[in-house]
C-alpha cells in the first residue's frame, strides 16, 4: 500500500520534469533569475542583467547610457548599469509545494495496512483508530485546498547595449483528488454486528476505555447518530468511535462525510457485493500548463531617470492532463503516455516596463502579458472511464511594481509586490506574493542574499525565507539560491516545509 501511494507523488514530480523538457508554464509568476531568487525574488527594480526581459525590460533603456553630466541631475547611483554593454544569462531553477494536508492524509493511507484489516477485522484499539484514521483522512483528502504543485523555469537571454533576446521556460504542474471512492474500500466484507463486537471487546481491553454508560455523544449526534445506527452498529459502538473521532482530531467539518465512510465500510447493502481495494475509483487529476518564450526586447531611457521599454515575444505552451488511480498498483505506468495527453498552441506575448531611478532610490513597473495569450485544452478520458476536460489557458495580465534602494554602493534592499492576483493550476487557487530581500556585495567579491515572500492570496504555505550566494569573478558570475517555508508539513514520516525551491545562475558581463 505504501509503494502505490508513494508512486502516485512521484509519478507527479516526474510528470513536472516531463513538463520542463523543452516545455514549461506561464500561468502563476516565477523566479527567473537567481540573484533575484536569493533575494526573495525581488527583481523588477534592481535587475541588473539580460534576466531584465522577465523582471522589467525598461533596464534595458539604462544599460550603456553614462549619465548626461552638464543636465545638473544628480547621477544615479544604483546598479551600476551604465558601465554594461553586453552579457549572457544562463539560469535553471526547481520548486515543489504541499497545499494543504494533503501530505498527511497520503501519509496516513500509506501507513494503513488495509489487507489485514480486511481480513481480520477489528482486533484492538489501534485496529478502530485506523478505521477513524481511513474515514478522516478520506472525508478531506479532496478538498479544493490539498494539493500537490511543482514548478521548473529557465532561460538563456543574451543581451547588447538596449536589446536583448531570450529563451525562457516555465512549467507548472499540480495533483489534487478528485472523483473520491468510499465505498471500495477492501472493508465491505466486514459485518457490521460483528464490528460492533469487536470495537466494544477493543475498547475493553484499552488502557482508558471509554465509559458508555455516562458517555455523551459530541461528533456522531443526530441524523448522523441514526445514520449509523442504521447500519447495525450498536449504541455503544457509535459512542466508543465518537469518543476515538475526537481524540483523532475529527473536526465538525469533517464529522458528516466520516459518518458517511463509517456508514459504506459497515453496511454491506451499500456495496451489494465484496470489494477490494482494486476496485476503489479514487483519481488524482494531475494537470499542468508549460510554455516556452522567445521575447526580442528593447528599452530607450527618456533622460537620466525614466526609461521605459518592452518585449514581444513568441510563445509555444503545452495545456497537459492525465489522471492517477490513488491505489492503482500500476499508476507508475502513467508516465509512459503523459507526452500524448497535451494540446499544444503557439501564440504571442507583449510586455512593457517603465523604471525611474533618482539619486539612491530606483522604481519599476512591469506588466506581462498584456494582451492575454490563449492555449486549447483538450477532452480526455479518465483512468476510471469518466470524461476529463482539460480547460484552456488564458494568461491575464500580470502588473507588479517594485522599489529599491542602495544605501551604500555595495548594500541594495528591494521590495516587489504584485498588483494582480496570478491563476495556476490548482483549481481556485491564486497567488499574489510580497517579496523581499537584500544583498550584500561584500569587496565586490562575493554577493551575500537574504529575503522572504508571502502569497498574500493564500496563507497555506506560509512566510518562505530565500538565501542566495553569489561570486564575481571579472567578467563572470556564478550564484546560488534556496528558498523553504517557515511552515512544515508530515509527509513520508519526516516534517518537510510546505515550499522548496532552488536555483542556479551563471552569467557574463561585459
């Protein structure tokens, strides 16, 4: 049970690097560039290199402009882009997320050894608390908020003097449960008299037993009392699982579909018939959107403080789907058709940037995909026989604003915030990230990076720290960057954080 519950996750960080092979993604936005990365993903002011196409191709309007000296303007101080005439980027960078309790819940499945419950029915305490565990993790396992994403992106962007070209990838992909099965659990065989016996003799012989005859239901009252009362259960057994449920956790959320699970496990008329885990429906949709940009850009500085500056940009992207039976002992065997369940558009992109720069502070404003580029999903057929519709992509215009400062001539700070909240492929999630950071550029040697950001749409994931380590060696630089969430999350037995992601950058200036 384990190894087909671990495939299905990694058969779905498999499908993202499928995904990122020539392909990628452009719903959500990315860190395209890792000193930004390092720097909480903060760019779109401080950008200082061909990645300027992503963050704001207005720098481009800076780049081999020496500051007119006889205009009685203060001369700029920050980045440093005068001094640039032509350079080559190259970055690649990976990212995963666990929404939700998605983790836990797959964990917990994992860990249930559903065969030899089955078989030989409630024998103990532990025995009742899996059956709770099974109902629990079930009854929120699809929640719209647990899901499983991945993220890759890289480019190749070479620039000279105002113009610049690129190659740059984006993908996305996400699982999230649907089509939930709680019926076809392997558990129908078990009679409900009997498990009625079994969990009042389990209960006897705890350490704690529950005492029925002061107990007061608090989870399994009312309509769904007498749904399980209906089934055969006997008063006490409902009272002993309504104890267990709560000390599980079960919330009164989650009570009326645990009631429901609890209902189909032990009433054997619901099946009609033995069932086995074989015949459980349950699906994971993995879906995922990549596209590929090819952006030519220009930037023209207006005077020594206002640039402005735009890309347009071919785009070939890939709308993907495929579904997953959660406890299919063949679902690693998805991987070999996922190249097959894609349509494929190609279409054009425009975006425009405009930066100010005064004295020690520099200000940007960026917006993607202005005009809205479109990609056709696809109808599809699930591993279950039921239709899967995969949506079209429709990129809405991305508007994000940036600000930095640089106190001293090697200190930078730098806040971004989006304007505009972002669609991915999770359904009815959004993101709208804060980011901040700093870089120290110590003897001009070595670059040291802190920052965070927040998805100010959602709060799953929590605060995500970044760090980031750059080395200047003349004309070439090599950098490094992490990103982790403050927030951890269970998932195969060890407390892993809700986001991870790491990039890498080697770049030439000259």
């Amino acid at each position: 049970m384990k190894k087909i519950l671990r495939n299905t996750l990694y058969t779905m960080t498999a499908m993202s690097m499928t995904l990122g092979v020539g392909q990628a993604m452009a719903m959500d936005t990315f860190m395209m560039n890792s000193r930004a990365a390092g720097m909480g993903g903060a760019g779109i002011a401080c950008t200082t290199d061909a990645n300027a196409q992503y963050y704001n191709p207005a720098a481009f309007g800076f780049f081999s402009k020496k500051p007119a000296v006889d205009e009685g303007e203060e001369q700029p101080k920050i980045s440093g882009l005068a001094e640039k005439d032509w350079g080559i980027d190259v970055n690649v960078g990976a990212g995963a997320r666990i929404h939700g309790e998605i983790g836990e819940y797959m964990e917990t499945l994992a860990d249930v050894d559903f065969e030899e419950l089955s078989n030989n029915g409630i024998e103990n305490e532990e025995d009742v608390r899996s059956l709770l565990s099974i109902a629990k993790s079930l009854s929120g396992i699809d929640d719209k908020n647990n899901a499983f994403s991945a993220q890759l992106a890289g480019n190749v962007a070479a620039r000279v003097g105002h113009v610049a070209v690129g190659v740059y990838g984006m993908a996305q992909v996400s699982g999230q449960v649907f089509d939930l099965d709680t019926t076809n659990l392997g558990l129908s065989a078990v009679d409900s008299a009997d498990l009625s016996a079994d969990i009042e003799a389990a209960n006897a012989s705890s350490s704690s037993p529950v005492d029925t005859a002061s107990y007061t239901n608090i989870l399994f009252t009312g309509a769904l009392y007498d749904q399980l009362i209906a089934t055969g259960l006997t008063a006490e057994a409902v009272q002993i699982l309504d104890s267990m449920a709560v000390s599980e956790g079960v919330t009164a959320d989650q009570v009326a579909q645990v009631s429901e699970i609890l209902a189909n496990v032990t009433d054997g008329s619901t099946s009609g018939s033995v069932t086995t885990l074989d015949d459980n429906t349950t699906t994971i949709i993995a879906e995922g959107f990549g596209v590929v940009e090819v952006p030519i850009s220009y930037g023209y500085a207006i005077n020594n403080n206002i640039s402005i500056g735009g890309n347009i940009k071919y785009m070939k992207g890939r709308v993907y789907g495929t579904s997953i039976r959660v406890f299919d002992d063949n679902n690693d065997e998805v991987l070999d058709d996922i190249d097959s369940r894609y349509n494929e558009t190609s279409t054009f992109g425009i975006d425009m940037g405009v930066m100010g720069r005064f004295g020690k502070f520099q200000f940007g404003l960026v917006g993607r995909n202005l005009n809205s580029p479109e990609f056709d999903g696809f109808n599809d057929i699930t591993t279950s026989g039921a239709p899967h519709i995969v949506d079209d992509v429709k990129i809405k215009p991305q508007v994000a604003a940036g600000i930095a400062v640089m106190p001293f001539e090697t200190l930078t700070l730098a806040l971004d915030l989006d304007l505009t909240s972002n669609e991915t492929t999770i359904n009815d999630y959004k993101t709208q990230y804060v980011r901040c950071g700093l870089e120290w550029d110590a003897f001009k040697v070595v670059a040291l990076r802190v920052g965070a950001y927040s998805n100010l749409s959602e709060s799953d994931i929590g605060m995500v720290y970044t760090a980031g380590l750059g080395l200047n060696l003349w004309a070439a630089r090599l950098d490094v960057s992490g990103a982790y969430a403050s927030d951890t999350v269970d998932f195969d037995g060890d407390e892993v954080p809700t986001e991870v992601y790491v990039m890498a950058r080697l770049a030439v200036d000259f």
